[in-house]
C-alpha cells in the first residue's frame, strides 16, 4: 500500500447485521510507514439498490438511493508516521428496505474511508459492508388469515379426441409462512375420463422481478414434491408437506426496483393442467389464534309495513274511507308448469363423456418423490430448528475454520461456501437433502 501499511474499518462488536433505525459505529484506523499530507479523511455510510436487464452485469441500467451520509474525521493536516483511530457513528433510516443480493440486482448497504490528499499524490480508499435485516410481521398483512385455495377444470383430450375432463382442486393450510414452518398441501384429483393422468407436483415457487426499462423476471422453483397419475375413472386425493428454508421475505418493503413474490404451484403433467396459491414469507408467524373477520355479513331486512295499516300520511277528513287506505288484493296462486318444461337431457354432450358416479372411486395419490426427503427419511420442522422466533437456536461452533459467507446467485438465498470455492446454490430438487441443516436467512450475515 506504499505509505499506508494498514486502512482497516472494524465495526463495534464486529457487528454486520442491522435494523432500520438502528446507529452503526466503529472505528477507522490507519498506520502509516511515513508522514503523509492529507486535505481530509472522510467516512461514508450509504444504502443503494442496483438492478440491470442481464445476469451478474456490473454495468446497472437503474439505481435507487435509500440514505447516503457523509462525516469528516480529519482536517487538512500531516497525518504523522504511526497508528490512527478515527471513531464515526451513523444512523440507518427506518425505511431501509432488507438486504438481497440476486442474479440481476442487489441492495448494496457500506462503510467507505477515504485518505483526501493534495493534488498529483495518491488517494487511500477503504470499504466494509454490512446487511440490512427489516423483520416483516405476517400478522400486518391484510387478509392474511384463513387458507389458500382454488380449483381448475381441464378438458382430457387423446389421440386428437376428447375424452373427458379432470378437475384439480388444491389447498395449503395458510397464507403465510416463516422460514421452518411446514407447508401442509391438500390436492383432490377427479379424473372423469378413461385415461390416467400425468403425475401430480406441488412446488414452493419464487418469482423475482427486477424493474427496469424491460422489466426482468426470474421464477425458480424453491422445494418440490410429487405424487404418482391418477387413473381413468377414480377420484384420489393428495396430502404433502413441504419445509419452508431461508428465504428472503415477501415483499421486499422499501424496495421499488425489485420485488418478491411466492406461491404454491400445483400441477398435473398431462393434461397440463396448473393452479397457483400465493403465499407470503415473513419473519414473525401467522397468529392463527385471531378470530378471522367476516368477509360476508348478512344484511339486514328493512322493516314491512303490512298492506292492512292505516296510512300515516292520510288525514282524518269527512268521507268513508278517509281514515284507512284500501287493503290489496290477495295475488293468485302459481299455476303448476307443464311437465314439459322440466325434461332433462336424457344424456352428457356426445364430446364431453361423463363417468357415472356408481364408477368413481375415491383413493390416495401415494408419493413418487420428495425434494426434502433424507437418507433416513422425510424431515421434520426439527431440522429447521435454528430458525429465529420458530424454533430454540442451535449453539454456532465459533471456531477459526467455520466456512466463510457467501450469496447464492440461484435460489438467492444466502449460504456457507468451504474455503475459497465458488458459491453454488443448494439444490433443493434432489434427493440427497444435506444431513445437516443449511443456516438461517438472519445467521447467514454474521460471520463465525
């Protein structure tokens, strides 16, 4: 570094991840091996979102400014041969939106120094970034109670001909979800056909989109579960589960240049048949003890007045009569309609053949394969017990050889990488789930 043997930035307690509205403090220290002239000695705390139309581009095409303060430490001087420590403290705006990092953009929160020297000499720069955690609260959500649910018909057509229908209604038990949690899905097959349907796939899906002048989005699926075909002819139903892991949450408040969104997609392989059940990813779980508030109140009937009642606005006038208006006539009975007009279609629309019900059977869809499932067999929420606010944190080891932090560019979500080695995403599609449990979307920013 020439002049300079050390421009370090440390952070109190060594701290990295921080609140809106929170102060972050630290230190600037500088050792120089001789005398330098300085104009200032600056530090900067700022907060931007970057986002660009092509993956892992450097060069962003739109850029979203959350706070950006600046301090001087040092006037202009000779900052003397030997060790400098420069304290600074900031205060983070509550509307800092929480930290993401993906394949098409990311919010950026740092530290930067600087070394201002006069004219032709060399300037000295340092930076040190932290994260951003803003804890979203499933419960301020609106409507956030009660399940998720919706249902889709499809027409079953084979060999160019049409053989029936099937109906796909699907479930989860809520709307929201935290990391650790378990997705409970229900899915009711109704095969009205005499073909057998496709496998049936129920995916924890996340969509990310990235706002520029051509918008950019990126859908992965997060977690996957399937089930074997549904035969001609039977009606089957299908209960999975799936694990929540950490996520980034939805949506990504504070945030207008990319958004998070997630649902539950479930689909059938043939007929390509698909429903889609949004839900949403917090920090702080569904209170489910809340009484829901009613969507649907019954109205209230509007008093009748009997034909029979005097008349309030008549007078009591000379006249028979007068007092009292005149009483309806009482209406005639419905005559009964021909028996013609209640006939029935003696059979189904020759291009939609319906399986009678006395042929529909009901049975259970059985599991092919499960994206979650380990070698001695499927997990439990216990495996995601270091999840924050879900479950007690397991103890950390806090040794020297801890692997170091990284961002998955995949799945985004954040991640320990042995050693040096490139960052690659978990594969949550395979089989061969990890023995032991990935760390929590909050563990992932501290460095052990």
């Amino acid at each position: 570094m020439g002049k300079l043997q050390a421009f370090e930035i440390s952070l109190t307690d060594n701290k990295l991840v921080y609140s809106p509205g929170e102060s972050i403090s630290g230190t600037v220290k500088i050792t120089t091996a001789q005398d330098i002239q300085c104009k200032a000695i600056k530090v900067n705390c700022n907060g931007i979102c970057v986002v660009s139309s092509k993956a892992n581009d450097t060069d962003w095409a739109e850029e979203e400014q959350y706070f950006n303060s600046t301090i001087s430490v040092a006037d202009r001087g000779t900052l003397k041969q030997g060790e400098h420590t420069f304290p600074f403290k900031f205060l983070i705006p509550a509307t800092a939106p929480t930290s993401f990092e993906g394949p098409f953009g990311r919010t950026i929160y740092r530290i930067r120094a600087y070394v201002d020297t006069p004219r032709f000499s060399k300037d000295y720069r340092a930076e040190k970034a932290f994260f951003m955690l803003k804890p979203l609260n499933l419960n301020d959500i609106p409507d956030i109670l009660g399940i998720s649910e919706s249902s889709v018909t499809k027409n079953f057509s084979y060999m160019l001909m049409k053989n029936g229908t099937v109906i796909l209604k699907a479930k989860s038990d809520l709307k929201g979800y935290v990391p650790g949690q378990v997705i409970k899905v229900w899915a009711e097959i109704d095969n009205q056909s005499g073909k057998s349907t496709g496998h049936v796939v129920a995916s924890l899906m996340q969509k990310v989109t990235y706002r520029t002048k051509r918008p950019v989005q990126d859908l992965r699926a997060i977690a996957e579960v399937e089930g074997r075909t549904v035969k001609g002819g039977k009606k089957a139903e299908w209960a999975e589960q799936i694990i929540v892991p950490p996520l980034p949450q939805s949506p990504l408040e504070g945030c207008t240049l990319i958004s998070i969104e997630y649902f539950i997609q479930v689909s059938l392989k043939y007929p390509e048949t698909l429903i889609t059940l949004p839900i949403h990813i917090g920090d702080i779980a569904v209170d489910t003890t809340r009484p829901a508030p009613s969507r649907h109140a019954p109205p209230t009937p509007a008093p009748r007045v009997p034909a029979s009642s005097p008349n309030p606005t008549s007078g009591s006038g000379s006249g028979s009569g007068s007092g009292s208006s005149p009483s309806l006539p009482p209406r005639p009975a419905p005559k009964p309609r021909p028996r013609s007009y209640h006939a029935s279609p003696s059979a189904p629309p020759a291009e939609l053949p319906r399986v009678e019900a006395s042929g529909t059977r009901n049975e259970t869809v059985p599991n092919k394969s499960h994206s979650q499932r380990g070698a001695s067999g499927p997990l439990t929420p216990n495996a995601f017990s270091y999840t924050p606010g879900a479950f007690p944190a397991a103890p950390r080891p806090g040794n020297a050889s801890a692997p170091q932090f990284s961002v998955s560019t995949g799945a985004t979500i954040p991640f320990f990488a042995e050693g040096n080695a490139t960052p690659v995403p978990p594969d949550y599609r395979s089989s061969a789930y990890p023995h032991e449990p990935p760390p929590s979307y909050e563990e992932s920013f501290t460095n052990t």
